[in-house]
C-alpha cells in the first residue's frame, strides 16, 4: 500500500488483493484494485475560502413535460425536492436551475449565468421553483447540453449535475441523447433519477453511466426531497474532480477490462484514454471521503515455470486545486499505486487458490449481467429463461450476501430453494418493484476482507 498526504486534497491510497501465482502456461492475472480518499471531510475552510469546501458548480435539471401533471403531486414533489437540494447547497457554490421539455429553460437565475449560493439566492430560486408548470415533451439531451454550457461557464473544481425525469425521451432520436452524452463526458458528472414508472430505466441509468453519476428509481413521488437532499450534500461531499485510474502494463500485455464492482458494477474498458507508453487513464469522477474497487484483468506473455513478472501497474493521476494535474510519471500520482504480479509455479494448491475479493466481485458482475438478463428474457416471453437467469441471480446474491437485491429478486420470483437457485416467476409484478431491480441490479455488496 502506498499513499501521499497533502493539507490540500484528499489523501490516496491503492491497496491490490490478487493471487498471483498461475499454472504452466497460465496468461489470465485478475486482481481487485481498492482505491481509498481520506481527509475530504476535514479540509481546512481558510484553503477554499467561505464555502469551506472546493468550489463547486451545481446544475438541477428538473422534468417540466405535460406529463408531470399526471398527477398533479408529482410536479408538486418534484418543485419540494429541488427546492431542499437548494437549500443544502454550500455557500458559494455556483447554481442553477433547468426546466426540462423538448426544449430546456433557464428558470434561475437565467441570462446565461450561475447563481452564487447564499440566503438570498436560495431564496429567490425557491420563488422560481413555484412558478413552474407542465407541459410539452422529453428531450433530454437538450437539458444535457444547456446544463454543460452554464457549468463550463464557471472557473470551479467540481461541476455536476442532478436530472429528474418521468417520461421516455420521446422528442429526440437516441443518437441525439447519444451525442449529448458524449459531447457532456468528462465535462461534468450527474446524478439521474426517475420517478414514478413510466420512464425507460436503460435510458436513466446510462444517462447516469455516460456521466459517472448515479442513477435510481423514486416510486413514490413523496420521497423525492428526501433523496435530492442526499444527492445535494453528496455532491456538497466531493473535494476532487476528474481522477483517472492509471494502469501501465508492459511488452507483451493486453488488458482485458477493467471495471469498477464496487459500489456499483460499471465497465470502464472502453473509456481508456492513452496517457503515454502502454499507459491509459480510466475515468472515475470526483471524490469525496468514500473507498471503491476496481477489477483489473489482464493477459500476460506465458512464462515457464519459476518465473515472476509486474503484470501492470495502477496508479492514480489527481487534478491539483489549481487545475494541474498531479502525475510524476512512473512512480504513479500522488505515489499512490498498487503493482500486480504473476508468478509461475507447479505447486497446484496455489496455482489454483481463488483469491476471495476476486472471486467475490466476479460474482457480482455475474449477478448484475443475470438480473439483467432475466428481466429481459421476461419482458420478450422467454418465461423459462428468464426463470433460469433470475433464478441465478438469486443464488449468487444469496451467497454473497447481497441482502438488498435478495429482497428485490423475492418481488419479481418466489424464491423456492436459494441455494439453488430453484425460483418460480411471479405472475403478476408491480411494475415500480420490477424497475427497482433493473435500476439497482448493478449495486455491490463489498467482500467482508
């Protein structure tokens, strides 16, 4: 484990849990990378000035279409539940708010611009809250772009986003939304949130996914501010924007993947940016005081017996307060970084040990894919391969003691044996708890180490 302490970012750590040891002609190393940020919560004020925290821009996206009237107490939720996120907003963090139809409106403070936070504009975008009314259709990606447009407008570290939306996107292409998202990646981070169940979870989460946010289902319109003051003091949390996952591997190496599987399963392969001689950078987001896993799998050169190699090397690259970013090269940012070994031996007890936090996580990565799939087989009628698909799901959660998506499997299945994974299909599912589970089947229990 290797970690660096400055008075003015969070202090990181990488610790790596692998077996290392592979067979004769074994080329498959897996290792959980577990990323650790202490110290955001005990920043000094006099380093950030009056809101005591980093600076922070915050943009609230909030769906006005015709079908919030439906009924009428959900546009009441929802203007109650923005206005509590306002109200935990720091002092002197840059805000606005976002009208969300086919078209997006600046609804405070309006003319291009942020707010600056304080008792007198929490107040005044309050009154604007309470003038909102519905009416028009869904483009979500124009929210996207007008939100990305005032958050670049200001000179902060942290920009994120919150978006709320009822509806499908119904008044753009999903290449449109697709561009948005892509052109909005990297730029800002969001929080997505249905509420009610009328909404398309794929199109929420992957709002969430693109962004680095995260992404859940309000049933009930009451609960809104509940969770927009979470989300709010979350945000509020985060003390670092824009930390990459640094993996280095040398001649001969490819990577396969590499995911994060805790909190919540997320595939990060596809987002590598090169950053040097076999070097890329894997996007995380921003950090607050919080610790998450990484599932690194890579192939390595096959070796004879008694061999030992550094099949790569993980290292985080950490933007500085004033906006540089820290890497000093090869000895990885921060010098906070985690090496991943493979050694070559006969003896078979070790070759083929599982180490627990890997075996663990590709557990829950297999879970997430099941529910996933069973929830998709049931919607196209394959009955029997959604029964076999949920009925793994079942067996895996069980034994990894992933209570909450037990309990959420046990409202779509009658769970008959679970160590077995012997389940029978509801025949008849609410369809706010079926959209639970498809919006929380990526959430990870963490391996009791």
């Amino acid at each position: 484990m290797a970690n660096f302490a400055k008075p003015d970012v969070p202090r990181f750590s990488v610790d790596v849990y692998q077996n290392a040891y592979l067979p004769e002609g074994g080329r498959e190393v897996n290792a959980i990378v577990t990323v650790t940020a202490t110290g955001g919560g005990t920043v000094a004020a006099p380093l950030y000035g009056p809101g005591r925290g980093p600076s922070a821009a915050v943009v609230l996206m909030v769906d006005c279409s015709g079908s919030m009237d439906y009924p009428p107490t959900k546009m009441r939720n929802a203007q109650a539940a923005t206005a509590a996120a306002v109200d935990a907003l720091r002092d002197g963090t840059r805000f606005a708010v976002i009208a969300g139809t086919h078209v997006a409106k600046e609804v405070y403070p309006g003319g291009g611009a942020l707010a600056v936070a304080d008792a007198g504009t929490r107040e005044e975008a309050k009154q604007a809250l309470r003038r909102l009314d519905a009416g028009g259709g869904t483009a979500i990606g124009t929210w996207l772009r007008l939100a990305d447009r005032l958050l670049s407008s200001a000179d902060v570290t942290i920009r994120h986003g919150i978006l709320l939306t009822d509806g499908r996107n119904e008044h753009e292409s999903p290449e449109d939304l697709r561009a948005a998202l892509d052109a909005c990646a990297g730029r800002f981070t969001c929080d997505a949130r249905g509420v009610g169940t009328d909404w398309e979870v794929k199109e929420v989460t992957g709002i969430a996914s693109a962004l680095l946010g995260t992404a859940d289902i309000v049933a009930d319109p009451a609960g809104l501010a509940a969770d927009f003051t979470r989300m709010m003091e979350t945000a509020m949390g985060k003390e670092v924007a824009d930390v990459a996952l640094r993996v280095w591997t040398p001649v001969g190496t490819t990577i396969r993947y590499v995911k994060q599987v805790a909190p919540s399963v997320e595939n990060l392969t596809g987002r590598r940016t090169e950053a040097g001689p076999r070097a890329g950078d894997y996007p995380t987001g921003s950090w607050g005081d919080e610790s998450r896993d990484y599932h690194v799998c890579v192939e390595v050169p096959a070796a004879g017996l008694g061999q030992e190699m550094l099949a790569a090397r993980v290292s985080l690259v950490v933007p500085q307060p004033d906006g540089t970013a820290q890497n000093p090269g090869a000895e990885g940012a921060q010098g906070a970084q985690g090496l991943v070994r493979a050694v070559w031996t006969d003896d078979m007890a070790a070759s083929t040990a599982l180490n627990p936090q890997v075996a663990h996580y590709t557990g829950q990565a297999e879970l997430a894919q099941a529910i996933q799939q069973g929830l998709d087989l049931r919607k196209a009628g394959d009955f029997d391969g959604a029964t076999a698909k949920l009925g793994r799901a079942v067996q895996l959660a069980g034994a990894s003691g992933n209570a909450d998506t037990a309990k959420l499997l046990a409202k779509v299945v009658d769970v008959v044996d679970a160590a077995t994974g012997t389940v029978r299909l509801k025949t008849r599912v609410a369809e706010a708890d079926e959209m639970t589970l498809e919006t929380r089947s990526t959430k990870t229990v963490r391996v009791k180490k």
